[in-house]
C-alpha cells in the first residue's frame, strides 16, 4: 500500500481541534505557548463547549490568541483580563468564559485583578503561562524570573535584595477562600503536557459546574529570551523551574481528592544553570509578559 | 409618573435602570457614592449585575467586558477615580463597544476635596484617552436633566458604539430636588443581542473584539472610521439651550451648574438694564461651534463662566474666533461662584463695553 493510499483510506490519527484556527503561528520555534492553545482547544471540543465559550486575550505574546482559537475573544488590557472577564461571565452566566494570560500580565501589572477575581470567586476559568519572564517586549525580568536569573532588565542576575523575590501564585491563590480549583502543571514533556490536559479539563469543569474560579498555572519555556535552544529550555523548566515552582494540585473542590500533591519548593539560590546566560537580548517593541 | 424629591446620585441611578442597564461596575468615591450604593440594592433585586469592584481600574474593565457582551452598562465615578479608568475607556473607545460613565466632578488636581468642581473638562472632552479618540459628552444642569440625559446616554452610546459620559459636578450629584423618573423599559432579551456581540461563535464565525492593529495602515484605516463616526456625531448631536438672548447684547456662555447659576446673574444684569443673555453648551462634545461662531457676530461680547481656571474658555475663543470679545470668571478648587460674583462680572464686561463705545 502507498503511503497515498494510506493517506487517502486510513482514519486520521490525530485531528485538528475545531476549536483552532488553522493558521500558521507566530510563535517562536520551541516556545510552549502552542502546545498550551492547542490543549485548550482539544478540552473545549471535548467538552462540547466550542459555541458556547468566550476567551479573553491578554497584553504579552499571547495577545493575538483570538487569531488561533476559533471561539468568540475579546483582548484585555494588560493585567485586566480577570476584570474583563468578569464583566462577560456576570452578564453571560450561561457561557463559559476563559481567561489566558502570561505571568507579567497575571502576577505583576494585573496582581490586583486576579486576587480579586479569586476572592469574588468568579466562575472563571484562567490559563496562566509562567515562562518566568517578559517575552513580548524582549526578556525583562518578570515577578516569577527565578532569583539569579539573567534578564535583559537583571543583567547580573535577579538580585532577591534590591530585586525582590518570585511570587508563586499558585500558592497564593489557593489560600484565597473564592477558589475551587488551583493547579501547576509543566509543558516540558509528554507526559507533564498529558497531565497538563487533564488539569485544563477540570479547570474548565469546574466552571461548568458553578464551583467558582478555577486556574492552572503552566510552566513554559522562552527559549527566544532564555538564549537557550527548544530541547535546553525544556530541560531548564525541568532542573530549575519545577523545584521553585512545585506541581500539583493546591485547591481542589470540596470533598474531591488531589491528583498530585505539590512538594515544598526549593530554597531560594541562583539557577544551577543559568537561563539568559548567552547575553541575549532580542529588542522587542511590544509590551508585557509570556 | 410624577414628581418625586430626588437626589441627583440616586436619580441618575435609577434612570440608568429604567433605560435598561443590565449591569453596573463601580468602586466608591465621593461624592458620587450614592449611585453605586442604589445600584447594589437595586440590580441584584432584579436579578441583573452589580459588582463593587477593587479599583476603578477593574470597575471601568467590568464594563468593557460587559460591554463586548452586548448589553447596557455603565459605570459612575469622581474626578480622581475617572483618571484610573483612562487606560480602560480608551481601550472602549478602540474597540467601539457602547458604554455609560457618570462622572460627578469635584475639586482638584490630586486628591484635591470632595466639593463641586468642573475642572474635568478638559480630561473628558478633550480626552486623557490616550489615542484619537472622543467620548460624546453631555453636561445636564438639573437633576431632571440628568436624569434625561442618562437615559439617552444609553441610546447615543449604543447608536454609535461609543462612549457616554455625563459630565456633573458634585452639587448635581449631592442635591436633591423635584423630578420625574422615566417609565421602565423592558430589558432586550439574550438573544437579541447585537450582531457584533460575544455570545459564544454559535453557527457563525468567531467574534473578536480588539483595539490591536499592528500595521500601522490598518490601525490608520480603522482611525479613520473611528474618525468618519466622529464627524457624524458633530453634524447631528449638537445640543445647547438658550435663556434670553432675543436681544442680549452680552452673552454668558457656561454648562452644567455654572449655567443655571448664570441665569440667575443674568436676571439680575436685566433688572439693571444689561441685556444679558445665556448660552449653555448641553453637549460639550460635540461642542457647539457653529452656534458660537454666530454668537460672537450677534453679541457686543461673550462672557464665559466656568467652576475651573478656564477650561472650555479656549473652545470659545476658538469658535468665537476673534469677533467678539470673550472675558472669564471661574472659581476653582471646588469653590461654587455666587451668582452675585457672575453679575459682578457681567457688569465689567458691561463697564467696559460702555467705556469702549464712549471712546469711539
């Protein structure tokens, strides 16, 4: 048989997701943020949801998220995605309603906006890169660059003592009462992408079920403004990013157990292996985080 | 309907309702408060959307996100607190979603007081957005007229997907007088929703609502459409009022509290045999150039009166465009001007007028 033939007769192994545009991306190569879109979508078809969800784009290199996902968006300002989410699902309680923001956007300009939403318990759903910094406007320091990390705007690496320390924001908005559902996952692997899935799935369940805000936290790489290659910027998301940023489950909803229970981060120190540490610096024009 | 005592804050509120809000965003502020307290009893009583926001920076975002929904909402707010929403209503106005904003202007810069104040002017009409972009903007003297113009805030911003803003100060939203409420509307069903709306991308393509272009040809063209809706605005929503400027000699131009002060100065000024008359601008954008253009070639001088150090004053002047004379009197800081200080005024113009004409 020919490989035309195959082509021709055989059932698709893999399908492309009604729920992503088929267009090319602008992404650069290695980077995360399309593997992250593409389980958003396959969820959303899954769940059956396509016509009845609304994403909200933030301001960082995800900002034309509209452009890969076929569902209704609409783009926040940057840091103010909870909040406009908020607006659309108080007045649309019968769609689904999803926020994707990077960690710029989520944990420094829009901190506000996210506690507050977690404490109101919106009825949201949040997919949140942290690829621990700013990607869009070409590798600042963000709030979650690991102490010690080379970025364009900590040059000798995150000084904890005039730079301050990253925020885990997992960890905090688990303690805030209005959460159902508060998870980490990694993209740095099959298997973590897998898990990672399953974690988007129930993120967005929960909304379906009205148990109040749900969010996943994805560790992503940035290879572009890492100055690391794809395969080393997964590998540092594994040696670095995942012992300060511990996986698992930190909220569930009540009465259900935890699919993974997270660790205790490592202490603070610098990255054994240094992301950023190739000089690097592409000039970016835009503004904001992942 | 009939005439109940209404203060201006809760007037304004419950027009918004009975013009068919669905949802209100708002963080609390004097002296405008008293709107977001009535929307919070009254909304959720009627199972529509009330939200006591973080900031006026999540406020003014509620509403965008709101707004792309397809339904009526609104936010009030004061002086210090519209600043916050400028990063907000600019993406608003870039995206051309309809939205309402109360402003119930008070005394500043900075923290300033909580007295009433016009000193927003500029930030309002001329725009703290950043971008080309205008609100239309309508400045009501009375609480009746606020309640009015609140109701057709909603219309005009949905009749051109743009911003609304009422623009008081803070005695209007304070004090409390006759009025009559509108009947309420019915709201319009979910599903007739705008045809730009975000509903979810139901057997039809996706919807998305952006003010991003990066191509600078693109963001052009699309300012241009932006631009083409503007002029339409400035040819067919012109509203002003006129009190006694049959035979007025000297006009008094002035909006909001300042005008109906000025009425009074100018019964004054006619009682000691100066034809005073009043020219209150309704809306300020779109301003009413073309009345005043006129004005200054039918009146011997203009006079503007202003609760700011001269704001709308260079509208004037611009418009007026040298034919007349136009003098100032303001008060600012949140000091009200006694219709005593506007007659003053209205008296040297008078003087001078006089001297002028007996020198010539």
């Amino acid at each position: 048989m020919s490989v035309d033939t195959i082509a021709r007769t055989a059932a698709p192994v893999v399908s492309y997701p009604a729920s992503l545009a088929p267009v090319p991306t602008h992404y650069c190569p290695g980077c995360t943020h399309g593997i992250a879109h593409r389980l958003v979508a396959e969820v959303i078809d899954e769940l059956g949801e396509r016509e009845r969800t609304i994403g909200v784009a933030s301001v960082g290199c995800s900002v034309f998220a509209y452009n890969y996902f076929a569902l209704d968006f609409a783009q926040a300002p940057h840091g103010r995605a909870p909040a406009l989410a908020t607006g659309l699902k108080r007045v649309s309680p019968g769609k689904l309603v999803f926020t994707y923001q990077g960690d710029g956007d989520l944990a420094s300009i829009g901190a506000a906006e996210i506690l507050h939403a977690a404490a109101r318990g919106e009825n949201i759903t949040v997919i949140f890169i942290n690829n621990a910094i700013y990607g869009m406007t070409g590798g600042q320091m963000a709030p979650t660059t690991l102490p010690g990390q080379r970025t364009t705007s900590s040059p000798l690496g995150r000084d904890v003592h005039t730079q301050g320390y990253p925020l885990r924001m997992s960890e905090l908005l688990a303690q805030v009462d209005g959460t159902a559902y508060v998870a980490r996952r990694s993209l740095h692997d099959v298997v973590n992408i897998r898990r990672a899935k399953k974690a988007i799935r129930k993120a967005f369940e929960v909304q379906q079920q009205g148990l109040g805000f749900a969010m996943v936290e994805l560790l992503s790489s940035c290879p572009t403004n890492w100055g690391l290659e794809a395969q080393e910027a997964l590998d540092f998301i594994r040696d670095e990013m995942v012992p300060a940023y511990p996986l698992g489950d930190f909220k569930v909803p009540e009465g259900e157990a935890p699919a993974a229970r997270p660790g205790a981060p490592a202490a603070h120190g610098a990255p054994a292996r240094d992301a950023g540490g190739r000089g690097k610096a592409r000039g970016g024009a835009g503004r904001g985080g992942a | 309907m009939a005439l109940e005592l209404l203060k201006g804050n809760v007037a304004f509120a419950e027009a918004a309702i009975r013009a068919g809000c669905e949802a209100y965003f708002g963080y609390p502020i004097t002296p405008q408060t008293e709107a977001l307290e009535h929307m919070a009893r009254r909304l959720p009583e009627l199972g529509r959307a009330f939200v006591q926001a973080e900031s006026e920076v999540a406020a003014i975002n509620m509403v965008y996100g709101a707004a792309t929904a397809g339904v009526r909402v609104m936010t009030s707010s004061s002086s210090p607190g519209v600043s916050l929403m400028m990063e907000g209503l600019s993406y608003i106005a870039g995206s051309r979603v309809p939205v309402v904003l109360v402003d119930i202007m008070r005394g500043g810069p900075g923290l300033g007081n909580i007295a009433p104040a016009q000193s927003d002017y500029n930030q309002i009409v001329k725009g703290g957005l950043h971008g080309d972009a205008r609100m239309i903007v309508l400045a009501p003297a009375t609480v009746q007229e606020l309640i009015d113009l609140t109701v057709e805030a909603f219309d005009l911003a949905e009749r051109y997907r743009c911003i609304t803003v009422v623009l008081a100060d803070g005695s209007l939203g304070q004090m409390m007088e006759p009025a009559e409420l509108p009947a309420m509307r019915e709201l319009r069903p979910p599903g007739e929703r705008p045809a730009w709306a975000l509903t979810g991308a139901s057997g039809r393509e996706p919807h998305a609502i952006t003010s991003i272009y990066l191509d600078p040809e693109e963001e052009e063209a699309y300012n241009q459409r932006l631009q083409a809706s503007y002029r339409h605005i400035e040819r067919t929503e012109v509203r002003f009022e006129e009190h006694r400027m049959e035979d007025a000699r000297i006009a008094v131009v002035a909006f909001g509290t300042a005008g109906r002060l000025s009425v009074t100065a100018i019964e004054a000024a006619r009682s000691e045999g100066i034809r005073a008359g009043l020219v209150r601008p309704v809306t300020l954008y779109p301003f009413p150039e073309a009345r005043l253009r006129r004005l200054a070639d039918e009146v011997d001088a203009i006079l503007v009166v202003e609760m700011n150090a001269g704001q709308m004053l260079h509208d004037v002047r611009a418009a007026a465009a040298g034919h007349a004379p136009v003098a100032f009197f303001g008060r600012t800081g949140g000091v009200v001007p006694m219709p005593e200080e506007v007659l003053d005024a209205i008296r040297d113009v008078h003087v001078q007028l006089s001297t002028e004409e007996a020198v010539a």
